[in-house]
C-alpha cells in the first residue's frame, strides 16, 4: 500500500503541509505525509491550499534537514514571505500520482471512505483514516455498535490477503476478515 495520505478533494490529494520559515533567505520546513517522506520533493509543480485560496508555485530546491524537510519555492525570498506561506497544504492532482505496480496496491486516498463489510456481509462501517505502527499499517473503522446507536471505531491491521480480502474500489466496498464483535 501507498501511503499519500488525506483526499483533498475528488481531484487533488494532500502530499504535506509548509509548516515554518527555515533560515532567513525563504526556505520553509515542510511536514511530508508520503511515504518516504521525500517523495514530495518529487514534483516540481506544487498546488499550495492556504486560507481557502489555491495557488501554484515551482519547487526550486528541497532536501532533507535533521529528521524533517526544508524546501526553497520560486518567488519566495525571504523570511516573511515564506512565514506567510506557514500551514499551506501541498496539493497534486491525483492523474500526477505514479501507477502503482501492483493489482492489490492501493494509495490511501483511494481507502478512506469505502464501506467495510465482513465476509458474513455485516457491515462495520467506513473507512476513516489509516496509520503506520512499524509492522503494519491500520485501519480506522467507524461505524454504529451493533446493537445501539453510538458511534464505533474499530482498528483493523491493513493485512491484505490476510484481514483485508478484498478492495473494490469500483463498489466502493472493502471485504474483510473480521470478528464484528471485536
């Protein structure tokens, strides 16, 4: 599974964030949520969302710093302009994304939201976001108790072939192998 993390909306997907000045010439620390983390740095071209407006700008220089990323944009050349840059989104249009190799790879975008159903047809709910842990990464299910109308978040490992048995994103419907009472 590739991870490039939340739908922007049903044309862009999020890649990471610019979160604070680096320096003083206009670089800007940027929160990556690709994985590897530097995957963002793979387009040239970036879509920043910021308080509501849509803007385009030319990646010019980025590279790894510390545990994080520092990026230098075109038009960005100081310290102040890249503050007021601080909390925009980086977004790509999802037809820029790479094909992935595999039948039952999947990027997360396209998970979040599908209905989660048992191979008893029980429905769990839906797809709401997912996370790394080391091993593998998880599943965050919401949906109704069974038997009562509160809200029910269930954690399902992202095991496919094991847990996840199959992803139809044409249906919208992921199948898996789960206890509804766990």
């Amino acid at each position: 599974m590739s991870r490039t993390q939340k739908p922007a909306s049903d044309d862009y997907v999020v890649l990471g964030k610019l979160t604070s000045p680096y320096g003083v010439k206009g670089w800007i620390k940027v929160y990556s949520y690709t994985s590897p983390m530097q995957g963002v740095l793979d387009y040239d071209a970036w879509m920043l969302r910021h308080n509501g407006k849509l803007r385009s700008c030319r990646l010019v220089q980025g590279r790894v710093h510390g545990k994080g990323l520092v990026a230098l944009l075109d038009g960005v050349e100081g310290r102040e302009q890249a503050e007021a840059l601080a909390g925009a989104e980086i977004l790509l249009p999802k037809s820029e994304l790479p094909e992935l190799e595999d039948a039952d790879d999947f990027y997360w975008h396209q998970l979040i939201g599908l209905k989660v159903v048992t191979l008893d047809g029980v429905a769990l709910g839906h797809v709401d976001n997912l996370f790394e842990t080391g091993a593998n990464d998880v599943l965050v299910v919401k949906g109704k108790a069974q038997q009562e109308d509160t809200p029910r978040e269930r954690l399902l490992p992202y095991l496919y072939g094991d847990v996840v048995r199959d992803v139809d994103l044409e249906s919208g419907v992921m199948t898996v192998d789960w206890d509804p009472e766990f």
